[in-house]
C-alpha cells in the first residue's frame, strides 16, 4: 500500500493541569480546633462568671491553685460549686483518726468567708465552742476518747451537724433500736454541750441496707425508731422538748460508704439548726 506523503502528521500535546494553589497540608485544621477551644473556654468562663457567687468563684480559684495544700487523706475541695477552698478546715484530715477536721471554716480569710460569723451572728463562733468541749480540742472533753471514732462532725448552710456511727466493734443500737450504753452516754454528752447553744434541733436516723429481701422493707421503721429513741434520751437527760425541731427518717437512702449493708451506714446525726 503507497503511503501518502502529503497528509499532515498527528501531534498529540500532554498539559501538566496543576489545581490552584496546590495542597497545603492540615495546618489550618489545627489552627480552627485552636480557636474554637478558645472560644468555648472562653464561653464558659463568662457564663461561670454569671452563674457563680463570690464564695463560689473563690472556691473555683482555690481549687485550680497550685500552692493548695491537698492531703494525701483529703477529698481536696469539698465540692466547686458549694464554694468550699481546700484551705478550710473541714475538708482537711484530723490527725490520729483520720477524719474530717472539727474546726469551723466560718470566717476563716482563706476561705473567703471573712464576714459569714457576723452574718450569722456569731454561730460560727458558737458551734465552734461546742465542737471545741465534745472532742477535746480545747482542752477538755466531754467525749472519751474511745467515743472518738464513732464522732464526725462538720458545719453546713443547715447548721453543726454530730455524726455518731457504728464500728464494727462497738454498735450504737442492738439488732433492734434499743440504744447501748455508749449512745446514751453520747446523748448525754450532746445534752450537756447543747447548754451551750440556743439553736433548734433535728435528729436523723440512718441504717444500712437489709440484706435479705423482705416483702416489707425494714430499714424505715428501723431508722424511725432510732432517730426518735435519740429524740427521748435528750430530752429524758433535761433538753428542752420544744428545741427538737424534727426527728428525720432517711433508711438507707442517704449512705456515706459505697456498700450500702457497711456497718458504717448506721449512724445518727444531730444537727444544732441555723437561725
């Protein structure tokens, strides 16, 4: 076959196409992640700033401070938002025992609470003495020292609260609600630092779980027979019946330690109420 000189040769022309620009890498990922975090940190703290009282926000600040003495047997900050510093002192171990202090953090200054005794007319004060003569901080007690280990005590917005519990030793009730000789020599005690105060009462009856099912759950009779057992003891030892504001029936459903059936879930608090 004759080849025809004359037609023009094909030229096929390959372009390199290049997008725009080219790839930039994921730095900017980085840098929006950045920013949106700042953002949202930022947010956040305006919207603490409006949510927070003064108390509350010194607390925030304790709790983020680097110089807070946190001990090894401390929770650290008693709550954010409840406005508790780690400095005071009821969130700090009592020696020997373990247990919380029994000091009143009330117009302590590093607890940003510098005016709360003159706010509450001088309570603060007042429960402070009373935890001072049970426990022996001021010198002398009406608490023995074998009694220590069974006694907690700390100040709420509610007032001084007394946490007496069973250990495993040595119970407060029999099986039933029958109160052993040291819960009355621990009623009496209480009866006697009350001469202190002027404050309103309310007793409150804890109990640990059952551990049998039973048609009829007995834990609220059971804490209901106690707390009122305390309530007769302190007024059989001379308190004033019309300072006994309330006698309280928890069960089981307020405990201190995770398992529920712990001896250390039997208890009794007293509370000396704000006024």
């Amino acid at each position: 076959m004759a080849i025809d000189r004359n037609v023009a040769p094909v030229i096929i022309k390959r372009k390199k196409i290049i997008v725009a620009g080219g790839h930039h890498g994921g730095a900017w990922k980085v840098a929006y992640a950045d920013f949106v975090t700042a953002m949202m940190a930022f947010f956040m703290l305006m919207w603490l700033l409006n949510a927070t009282t003064e108390k509350q926000r010194k607390g925030i600040a304790d709790y983020f401070s680097p110089t807070a003495p946190i001990s090894r047997l401390s929770s650290g900050s008693d709550g954010m938002f409840m406005g508790e510093s780690v400095f005071a002192s009821d969130v700090l171990p009592r020696m020997g025992v373990g247990a919380s202090s029994l000091q009143d953090s009330n117009g302590d200054a590093s607890n940003g609470g510098d005016d709360d005794s003159q706010q509450d007319g001088g309570q603060g004060e007042a429960f402070k003495e009373v935890q001072d003569v049970l426990l022996g901080l001021g010198g002398e007690s009406m608490v023995e020292d074998r009694w220590l280990r069974h006694v907690v005590t700390r100040v709420t917005d509610e007032g001084l609260v007394l946490e007496f519990f069973d250990t495993e030793e040595e119970p407060l009730f029999t099986d039933g609600a029958e109160p052993t000789n040291l819960m009355r020599e621990i009623a009496f005690a209480v009866r006697e630092a009350s001469k202190l105060l002027r404050n309103e009462i309310a007793v409150e009856g804890h109990v640990a779980k059952a551990p049998i099912v039973r048609i009829e759950d007995p834990v609220w009779d059971l804490s209901a027979e106690r707390a009122f057992q305390v309530s007769d003891l302190l007024t059989g030892y001379g308190l004033e019946s019309d300072r006994v504001r309330r006698v309280t029936a928890y069960g089981d459903r307020a405990p201190v330690v995770d398992n529920l059936m712990s001896h250390r879930n039997n208890r009794i608090e007293i509370i000396y109420l704000r006024y």
